[in-house]
C-alpha cells in the first residue's frame, strides 16, 4: 500500500499531522486497554472506560478522515476520488477497524473476556491490531506518495507514523520484550544435559536470550526502514523507538525498579547513538550493517548497566556478553538483507 499509494491531490503535512496525533491517541487507548486487563482480573465486560477510549478514539480519527476527504473534493468530482494519496489505507483500517469492534464484541459475549497471552493473540484482537497499523501508516504513505520513487522527504507526520506503528508492535510482542523481562536480572542455574528438570531450569534463560532477539527486530526493522529512500536516518530516530518500545510496555505492565533502570540505560544508549548519527557523515548503503549493529551493541549494553546498577546482573558474562552479540549480529543480519538490492539503485558513493 505504501508503494502504489496513488498520486492524487496530498492532504498536505499540517492534515497529516493531525492524523498522527490522532493515532497517538489511539495507541495510548490501547495500552489503557491492556493495562486494565493485567491489573483488573475481575474485567468480564466489552464496555468498559478503557474500550470508551479506543472506540472514541476511532470515531474522532473517522471524523477528521472524513472532513479531510471533503475538503479535499471537487465539483461535480466523486467522493471516492477525492481521497488524498496516502488515505485510502486510513479508510480501510477504519472500515475494518469497526468491523473487527463488532466481531470483538461477538466474541467476548460468547466466549468471555481474555485476561492473558490469549489477548494477544486472539483473532479479532489481531483484526484489530491489523486496522490500525494501516491508520497509523498514514503520514508514512502521504509522504512515499509526494516523493520519488527512490527517494522521499521524511515528513514529521511520516516519521511519528514508524514511532507509532514500532510501539503497536511492542504491544502485541509484549509477552517477549527485553525490556519487560529484563532477562540478566533473573538468576541462571546452568544444568547438565540429561539431567531432571534442565528443560524447566533453563526456560527463563531461553525465553530472555529470545526477547533480545525478539525486541532487537522490532527496533532495527523500524529504523531500516526509515532509511528506505532517504538519504540518512530522522534525527532522533533511534531514542523515539527506543522509548516508545521500552516505555510504553513498562507502563503498562509495572514499573519495576529493575525494568525501569534498564529502560532508563538504554534511551541513554539511544541519545548517544543518535548523536553520532547525527554528527557522522557516512556512505549509509555500504555502511548499514555496522551501523545497526552498533545501535544494537549500543541499546543492550546501556540497558545492562541499568540492570546491574539497580538490581545486579545474575546470568554469567557469557550469557548477557552473547546476547548483546547475538543482537549486534542480528541487526547486521536485517541491514545486509534490506540492503541487498540497493546497490543496483544508486551507488554507496552517491549517498552522503
């Protein structure tokens, strides 16, 4: 959708703009949303304060689709050509979005309320996660749709877009966030192969080193593809998906003091590597691998000494050394794929 968004009239930045702001609206709706559901175990109802606040949220982002639609008309024109480019993906989320409320309102009346990981992962809870990633991609496909085609200006409404839609996935992995976890501050007991209970014994410690690598995806996916037809990354690009995929989580799910420092060490860790971004003047298609890796090296290391200033490190130095590892060389791993045919677009010189 982002690639073959029509070429018709822009609703212009300011209008996109307040399509972001409105989809921020919706995401901190649906964070409510999971916040009640985790600290209220006796929430057996679809109509609750925290499904007001998502549902609002739809009909006001409906509303202010529809007057930018109309405003954006012309005489004797149909109302379906009259949708700027970039907002016939934010019509059908909503179109499904309500669709998939009525579903989610069928569902839990004969089937009951979900209190857990089955929340996540439910169908219409999917349908519903699917409809507004399309509304929150709309400042992404506005701009992809007033650029070239290898090349686009990184509008703020675009930009906020890859926040938002970054933290809508954080929501829906939240069951296999680093940053939730915070995996090094459990203690490992290492256990000999063969040996009764070693599966058991070694779950956490499996489940953490896969967070990281889970987590490190959603960040690095983000941030490539902030490089898709720009010339270098947003300007604080990094901290904005770093906070928005620790933060929000946490909020939902309890502060911890552990959980927090480590958050804390990585947006740190996140500042800094959006400074050198900033102040680097690097070929990015050559250079991309080593960039996210270090990005990666950079987040999971400030988050480790947020763990060990707060609560300690309890896995041994092979473990929390790996899974910084493991992350870095995953983060190259994305770079070297979404790079691949890049060189035959234009040269890495070409790009300063």
């Amino acid at each position: 959708m982002v690639d073959t968004a029509a070429r018709t009239r822009r609703a212009g930045v300011g209008r996109d703009l307040v399509t972001e702001l409105l989809g921020i609206w919706l995401l901190l709706a649906v964070f409510l949303d999971g916040w009640a559901h985790l600290h209220l175990p006796g929430l057996e109802t679809f109509f609750t304060p925290w499904h007001a606040a998502l549902y609002s949220g739809l009909v006001a982002t409906a509303a202010w689709t529809a007057n930018v639609i109309w405003r954006n008309r012309e005489p004797g024109q149909p109302l379906a050509r009259a949708i700027p480019a970039g907002y016939l993906g934010t019509v059908v989320g909503l179109a499904l979005f309500a669709v998939a409320g009525v579903l989610d309102l069928a569902w839990h009346e004969i089937l009951g309320i979900e209190t857990s990981l089955d929340a996540l992962v439910s169908p219409t809870h999917l349908l519903l996660g699917f409809s507004l990633f399309l509304i929150l991609g709309t400042g992404i496909r506005s701009a992809r749709a007033a650029g070239r085609s290898d090349a686009f200006e990184w509008t703020p409404p675009a930009v906020l877009a890859v926040v938002l839609m970054a933290g809508l996935g954080a929501f829906f992995l939240i069951y296999c966030s680093a940053f939730v976890r915070t995996p090094p501050a459990v203690p490992y007991i290492p256990t000999s192969i063969g040996s009764p209970g070693r599966t058991q014994a070694e779950m956490p410690a499996a489940l953490g080193m896969a967070s990281y690598l889970v987590t490190t995806a959603l960040i690095i996916a983000a941030f490539l593809y902030t490089l898709s037809g720009a010339r270098r990354p947003p300007h604080g690009i990094a901290t904005m998906l770093v906070a928005v995929v620790a933060w929000l989580p946490l909020a939902m799910s309890g502060l911890r003091p552990a959980a927090a420092a480590g958050a804390a060490g990585a947006t740190i860790a996140a500042v800094v590597a959006d400074v050198l971004l900033a102040r680097w003047a690097l070929p990015w298609l050559a250079r991309r691998p080593a960039v996210t890796a270090l990005l990666a090296a950079l987040i999971w290391t400030g988050q480790l000494v947020g763990i060990a200033l707060a609560a300690g490190i309890e896995w041994p130095v092979s473990m929390w050394l790996g899974a910084v590892v493991l992350s870095a060389g995953l983060a190259a791993g994305l770079a070297f794929v979404s790079s691949w045919n890049s060189g035959s677009a234009q040269s890495p010189t070409s790009v300063r």
